[in-house]
C-alpha cells in the first residue's frame, strides 16, 4: 500500500464516522474556552432574535395554532396522524431542509366511555382516568368493596383483605420518580393479592379535582384487571372514611381496549453541515400526547422550542459544521417506543451523534441544562453556557435526562435536557389542564433561545463533544 493510499483512507475514516488516529488529543480546554468565547456575537445575535426581535413570541404562536387545530394525540389516534402531517407540512414550509417522515410502529390503546361511581356510604360520582394500556371492565362493570392502602407494603400486610376487592392506593406525592410506581405497577401488585380492579390517587403535589391519566405495565403471568387515576381529593376521603371503619362500595366501569399496533412516524428537518453533514446536533420533543386537554406543555413546547431553534439559525443564515437535525419523537408516553425504534435504525451511526438535546419537562423560564457526558465534554459544555450570560441561564447540572434519549446517554453519546422552572409542570402532567394557558410566550423565547445557541455552537465547534 503506497503512503498516498494510507493517507486517502485515514482522511475518509475521519471524515466518514469522525474517527481519531490512535493517541490523538483532542485540543487542550484552554484553546477550546477560547474557541467557544468567540461565538458570543452569534449567539447574542440569535438571543436578541429570539427575544427582542422578529422571532419573539413566534414559538408560542405557532404551539398555539398547532394545538388549537390539532388537539391532544394519543398513540396510534387519528389526531396523531393529523399531527404529524401538520408538522411535516409546516416545516417543509418554513423553508428548513431534509424534512421527512420515518416509520415507526406504535401502541395504540383506546379508553373508550368509563366512570366511577360511589355507591356506598353515599352517591358520589368520581373524575376518574383510565390509565394507558388497560383492560376494560366486563359488561355493566364491576361493583365491588373498597380497600385503601398507602403503599404496597401495607397491600401486602393486607393482603387476606383484598381478593374481589377494588385497590385504592392512596400515596403520599414523594416525588414524581419515586412515586409514579404506583402508577406503573399498581395494576400488577393488585391482582397478585385478588384484587378486582385497582385505583391509583394522581401523581401530583396538586389537585383541583384533576385525575392525572399515565401509561402502566402489566406484569407477565399476571391477571390484568382494570385500572384508572382518581383524583387526590377522592383518594384521601376514601383514605378518612376507610380509617373511621366505613364500608366503600364502588361502581366502576371502563371501555378501554387495546388495538393492533399502528402505523406511525417520526418528524425530521435539519439545517444540513457545511463540513461535516453525517455528523449530528440532535434536538427533540415529542409529538404525541395524552388524549386529555391540548398537549401544549407536554410536549408541544418542546417540540415548538425544537423547530424553533432551527428556524432561527436559518433566518440568520448561519450554517454549522455539522447537521442540526430536529426529531419529533411519536408515542413517547407510551414508553418512548418512536425513539427506541429511531435508535435501532440510527445506531450504527452512533460515533457521528455528538449530542442529543431533548426538552420534556415544560418550556417554563429556563434555568440552565441538565447534562450527561465525560468530565472533558462537561467542562466544554460549561463555556457553551456562559454564552448565555445576558439572559441569566447559565447552570449546567449532572445527568441529562428523557425518556427519548436516555438509549444514545447509556451508549456513551453526551446528552443534555433543558432545566427550566417546572414547579408547576405536575399540576398540569396528563391532565385537561395540560393546554396553551399554561404556556408563557416570553419564557418559550428564552428557552428557544437557549436551545438554538448551545445546538448551534456545539455543531460548528471544530471538534465533536469528547466520549
């Protein structure tokens, strides 16, 4: 092999999958700090746009037209595929590049007409939401008993009590991670002891009489039995009635079904790299949503802040080394399915991916990013958000995190979430409340803001984000 030859093939391995000779540095992070300040005309250029300039407010418009036309876009629903066309259509219009669909297949569970009703001690008709990927009540429902626990450790000590019973946990709000257990195998727990149909109190720290809906897991060699949120004001005076020795009967029925799996797809647009065009700047939100309110915070504004982004480095006609490509993931709440399946058809690429952004936690005033990676490209990403400064958001916390992500972080590619002040973001999770009056049309600028300059300067930095 002549030394032209070697050299032709060592430069196409780097081009190709940014490939590195054996023992290459990368620069030192002094010259990479240098490197970085000297994007900050750019990226106050690109926060003025967002907040100040013709872009202001132009993320919360567009949210607001797509949800107000749309609706909420359940897994495998006809709203979704309404969804995805709209957005296709929109960003093919908006001038942005690649845009395309990429099949996937997804869930598709329908909740069909449910109620619940208190027959004993007294009428009393509950707000109730079934929860994702239940079974429905046999015909005319079920009328049965109540038994209230607080935790699945007390179900067990209870269990003699349970068989024929409806389950009604009544948790204390810990946290959302911890806490949303119940909501996942709450169902499964419950049968194991007999249980006819179980009940879950919302998880949430806050309650208007708002049943807080979520997908559940069925448990393999379990009987499935129907399951439903109620809210925390119906949990707790169960809770007192049960304490005071008051029998509970309740009359529950659900239409729920489960269909086929559906066609579906995930929605891509990119701005295409001027040097390196294989290598990827991921940003993303999901499409879909659950089937109650508008979807407007989860996860329209992720999805809006995602186009968002692209939308204003095209319009000030930058063009980064490598490709920013936006993915608006299908059927997250149905347990990322869309993105497991993008991942399985992407992975082999997986050394071009140099990191992967998602925003799923509410488009609230942002306070910084959530950040997973090596210590090296965590000391990067700390100079990327000082380019921040002007607008106070400049924090870099551990562990980035997204259900749509979490598969490319645990591969070793760096991911990060957008942090914002999400408070609030339980009261409205998988609620009626979940609508464009929840939405801030200043904060959704800030954060637009924040997702275009780090996506932007990341992508045109002359090295990839260090493994």
């Amino acid at each position: 092999m002549t030394l032209n030859l070697t050299l032709l093939i060592l430069v196409a391995g780097l081009i190709q999958g940014h490939c590195r000779p054996q023992g290459y540095k990368h620069k030192p992070l002094e010259e990479i700090s240098k490197e970085i300040s000297n994007y900050a005309d750019i990226a106050q250029k690109i926060i003025e746009l967002a907040v100040y300039g013709k872009a202001q407010n132009r993320s919360y418009e567009r949210l607001a037209a797509f949800t107000d036309t749309i609706g909420h876009r359940l897994s495998g629903s006809k709203n979704l595929d309404l969804a995805i066309n709209y957005m296709y259509n929109a960003l093919k219009l908006n001038g942005l590049e690649n845009v395309h669909l990429e099949p996937v297949k997804v869930p598709h569970w329908v909740r069909g007409e449910e109620s619940a009703v208190m027959l004993l001690p007294r009428n009393h008709t509950m707000s109730i939401l079934g929860l994702g990927s239940s079974v429905g009540t046999p015909k005319g429902g079920i009328e049965a008993e109540v038994l209230v626990v607080e935790s699945f450790d007390e179900l067990k000590r209870r269990a003699n009590e349970a068989k024929g019973k409806i389950v009604v946990y009544n948790q204390p709000f810990v946290s959302y991670s911890e806490t949303v257990v119940y909501r996942a195998s709450g169902a499964s727990e419950a049968a194991r002891v007999g249980a006819v149909a179980s009940l879950i109190r919302s998880i949430t720290p806050f309650s208007i009489d708002s049943p807080h809906t979520g997908w559940q897991w069925y448990q393999p060699g379990v009987p499935q039995i129907p399951t439903a949120c109620i809210t925390v004001e119906d949990a707790q005076m169960m809770a007192r009635m049960a304490r005071r020795g008051t029998r509970i009967v309740l009359q529950l029925t659900m239409g729920a079904k489960t269909l086929p799996d559906a066609n579906s797809f995930n929605t891509v647009a990119e701005i295409t790299g001027s040097e390196h065009p294989e290598q990827v700047v991921l940003l993303s939100g999901h499409l879909d949503s659950w089937d109650v309110g508008q979807g407007a915070m989860d996860d329209g504004g992720g999805v809006a802040i995602s186009w968002e982004a692209l939308s204003l480095i095209k319009d000030l006609g930058l063009r980064p080394k490598r490709t920013l490509r936006t993915v608006l993931w299908s059927a997250e709440e149905a347990g990322g399915v869309g993105a497991a399946q993008y991942y399985e058809q992407h992975k082999g690429n997986i050394s071009n991916f140099d990191l992967v952004m998602e925003s799923d936690l509410g488009t609230f005033a942002p306070m910084g990013l959530q950040f997973t990676g090596s210590d090296k490209a965590r000391a990067i990403m700390k100079e990327v958000m000082k380019l921040l400064t002007s607008i106070n958001v400049t924090s870099l916390e551990e562990h980035g995190e997204g259900t749509d992500i979490n598969m490319w972080m645990k591969s070793g590619v760096p991911g990060a979430s957008l942090h914002t002040a999400d408070s609030k973001y339980f009261w409205f999770h998988h609620t009626q409340g979940d609508t464009m009056t929840v939405q801030d049309p200043a904060e959704m600028n800030l954060c637009s803001a924040v997702w275009a300059v780090v996506a932007y300067v990341v992508a045109d930095l002359d090295e990839m984000l260090p493994r």
